[in-house]
C-alpha cells in the first residue's frame, strides 16, 4: 500500500492536471504495446515497481528479466500493453524509476564484486543519503545489487555520532544511557573518528563500531589495537566516509566486517533506456 501510494504520487506529480500533448493528439480508444530497452550493460532494478505502476493506470506490465539480473546492452527488460495514451502518461516515470533503481543496483554491484574479487567476506552497505521520498526504491536496488540496506529508519538501531556526543557527553555515558533506555532487541552502534575512540566505545559495550572518515591506514590501526586489547572478536567493525571505488580494495585489506557508501545512492549514475511504442490496429 506505501509502495502503491508513494508511486501514484510520483504519476500525480508528472501527469498534473492532465497530459495535454497526448489528449490533444491520441485517441483514448487507442491501443499499444511497448518495449523497455536497457541500452546499457546493467544491473536490472525497480521491475516489481514497474508492474505496479503500470498498473494504476490500467496497463499491464512483463518483465523479460528478474530484477537484480545482469543484462548486456541492448536488453529487453519489459514489454507493456494498454491504452496507448496511459502507456504515453507513465512512460517518464516509469524510465526515470528503472534508471535510477537499476544505477543504484548497478554502482552497488560493482563494489561488491570489489570486495568479492579479494577474497572478502565484507558487506558492501549504503547509508540514509537517500533522496526524500525514495529510500525505499534506492535501498531495494541496492540489495538487489547484492548490497546490505542498513538502516532503513532512524528507529531500527542506535547509532550514536559526533552530533549526540556534543550534547549528551562521553562515548561511555552515552552508550549506558543507550542501554539503559533502548530495547535489548536495538544494536548500538557507536561512532568513532580515532582508534582511541574505537576502544572506547568497545569497552562501553557497543555491538557495533564505526570508523568514521578514517583513512585505510587508520582504519587498519584501529583494528588491530581492538585486536591486541581482546575486543575485536565481541563486535562488528563497519568503515565509512571517502570511500570510492578506487580505495575501496584498500578498505576491505583492513579486515572490517562493513563498508558502508552513501554515493551509491545519493550519486549512482542513471542507466539509460527507452520505451518504444507501437499502435495496436484493429
């Protein structure tokens, strides 16, 4: 039902009071069907999403692909029927949410083969820089693109950064009062921008240490100062900030568990397509 709401709001926001080019020119009668093609080697994404959408406006949608399935260029990913002049009305929205769904799948892929192709177990993730209205569509197409979608809301787990601890004290303090209010079932996680802090948020009793803006060197550091105080094996280690396809090798060579990267989302390069329309004569 979110899904359904949040996509006929996308129509609405495209389609205003009307689609005065296609209702001056087609008639409603009309009939059509149409191709998607992805005119780039991809990650598919946003398929499921696309039926759906077709769907508000009376058209059927079927996917030739899975979603998360890797297409040379060229590929047909979906052929649509209906009325030819609903096909004309989603036909913006319906490319813009594969592109950016299937970009968003296609950047994840590629750092998660990254890591694959070092012989790591580390989980590629993204982050909430997401844009407004879309994190449910960027954090499906990241873990179509074999990514972890991390938190999805500010209420799935505590992750206390820098901005808490100027208001609410020491990494220690913090993470008791976190433990103390907080539900058993809630991971704390706990940023920290020096190796010293790492220790310290350990030794507070976080489940979760994030190494935050560090460089590979620095995150290497940490680790193996959590290593020597017999800390490392009691919490998961995540790295996050300046990470890009070029270093991310020498950030999985660190031996964190995570590697969290909020470009493949907020900066994922669209994938492009087109649909191609063809009238069904009588």
């Amino acid at each position: 039902m979110l899904i359904e709401d949040a996509l006929r709001g996308f129509l609405d926001e495209d389609i205003g009071h009307g689609d005065i080019t296609t209702d001056a020119l087609v008639d409603p009668k009309a009939k059509a069907t149409g191709t998607v093609i992805c005119k780039e080697r991809a990650v598919v994404a946003g398929l499921s999403e696309s039926i759906i959408l077709l769907k508000l406006l009376g058209c059927e949608g079927k996917p030739k692909v899975r979603d998360g399935q890797k297409v040379p260029a060229g590929t047909i990913i979906l052929d649509a029927s209906g009325s030819g002049s609903s096909l004309l009305k989603v036909e913006r929205v319906l490319l813009n949410l594969l592109s950016h769904m299937s970009g968003v799948a296609t950047a994840t892929a590629e750092l998660v083969n990254i890591a694959k192709k070092n012989g790591s177990s580390t989980r590629i993730a993204c982050t909430r820089k997401t844009l407004p209205g879309l994190r449910y569509f960027e954090k499906r197409a990241v873990e179509l693109g074999g990514g972890d979608t991390h938190r999805l809301r500010l209420d799935d787990a505590v992750l206390i950064k820098d901005n808490h601890l100027a208001l609410a004290g020491s990494i220690t303090e913090s993470v008791r009062k976190a433990k103390s209010k907080v539900s058993f079932t809630r991971k704390v996680e706990v940023e920290a921008t020096t190796p010293d802090h790492a220790v310290e948020a350990a030794l507070a009793g976080a489940d979760i240490v994030l190494l935050d803006n560090m460089t590979p060197q620095e995150a290497k550091k940490s680790v193996r100062l959590l290593e020597a105080r017999k800390l490392r094996d009691r919490l998961l280690i995540e790295v996050s900030g300046g990470i890009t396809r070029e270093n991310l090798a020498d950030y999985v060579q660190t031996g964190v568990d995570v590697i969290s990267v909020g470009s493949i989302t907020h900066s994922a390069k669209a994938i492009d397509m087109s649909l191609e329309l063809r009238h069904l004569k009588k």
